[in-house]
C-alpha cells in the first residue's frame, strides 16, 4: 500500500496543482477544497493512466476515500 499512495499523492499534488497535498487512506474528497466532480474525473481517468488500469463506472462512484482506491488498484495492479 504505502507504494501505491506514495505514487498517488505524487498525481494528487498535480492533479490538483498543490504541492503541498499529503494524502492518506483516510483522505476524502472533503478533505481537498479543489476536489469536485469534475477533478474526480480528471483524478480517475489520470489513476487509470498512470496504473495502466481501467475502472467501471459503479467502481468510481462507490469509492469512499483514497484507502479505497489504494485497495482498488493493487488489486488490479
């Protein structure tokens, strides 16, 4: 796990363009003032990219927080 959140907080901090962005499993959308609907996307669409891997819509909605999406993508990685 602390690979793979290492590596998103890298995409978070320029997904949403601020350095001084420190994620854990706990941290949720509420947490980040710039994190909308749209940046979820943009967030999603550059996590598939970045793990070469591919969600499904129900996937994506259901998430709670980064912990979840950490379980996620080593699950498929």
């Amino acid at each position: 796990m602390s690979d793979t959140i290492a590596r998103l907080n890298d995409l978070f901090i320029d997904v949403f363009d601020d350095d001084d962005i420190q994620i854990s499993p706990e941290t949720s959308a509420a947490d980040i003032a710039a994190w909308d609907s749209m940046m979820h996307v943009t967030l999603m669409l550059r996590v598939e990219s970045t793990f070469g891997i591919r969600f499904d819509s129900g996937e994506v909605v259901a998430l709670k927080n980064v912990g979840e999406l950490v379980r996620l993508i080593d699950e498929r990685s």
